[in-house]
C-alpha cells in the first residue's frame, strides 16, 4: 500500500493533471486512510483501497508502457498476485456459497444478436 507507482494520483501527476504538491498531498492522505482503516481493522475500507490499487496496476499493464518480459512494475506486479492468489478463492467461494443471491445487474449483460 505505500508503493506510490499504484497510486493514481502519481500517475495523474506525471501526465500533466494535477501538481506534484496534489499528488503528494494525496499519498499522505492515502497514508492516512490506508493505517486508520487498518489500525480499526475496518476491512471493506481496506479492500477498497487496495483494490483501487490493483486496478491502477491494471490500468498501467493493460494501457501503459509495461510488457511482456519488462522490468517495469515487476515488483508491485509481484505483490498484487501475492494478494490476488489468496482474495480471488475466497470471493469465489463467497459467490458460490450465495448463488442464491441477487448480485445486481449485469454491467455487460448478454445481447442476443439473432
């Protein structure tokens, strides 16, 4: 979590959209955030958190200059599939456990193009 190359607003920065006092000012805030929500052991603020930074990591692989065999990201790329190996069995098994359950609606229902 204190790895600034998962942070949105490091990124924002380098492109131009905010400051780097903005950017700054937003990683102490996420500093903050991040051992508050532990520290109260305030678990959907934390998978909050830490899934706005896996999809930054995403976001960064899918979008930007990270490839195939690079050094880029290599480390947080490590740790988020650390992570990622121990949540997705057990968001599976909660789906499964409450296939009973309404989940919403799809976001990218099936269309049916006859």
């Amino acid at each position: 979590m204190d790895n600034e190359f998962i942070l949105q607003a490091y990124w924002d920065y380098h492109a131009g959209r905010i400051t780097e006092d903005s950017w700054k000012s937003e990683r102490s805030k996420a500093k903050v955030a991040a051992n508050k929500a532990l520290s109260q052991n305030d678990t959907a603020k934390v998978l909050s958190i830490l899934f706005s930074r896996l999809y930054t990591l995403r976001n960064q692989l899918i979008h930007g200059g990270a490839t195939y065999l690079s050094s880029a990201n290599r480390q947080q790329l490590k740790d988020c599939c650390g992570i990622l190996e121990k949540l997705v069995p057990s968001i599976i098994e909660i789906m499964m456990d409450s296939a009973d359950k309404i989940w919403g609606e799809a976001v990218y229902p099936l269309i049916n193009n006859n």
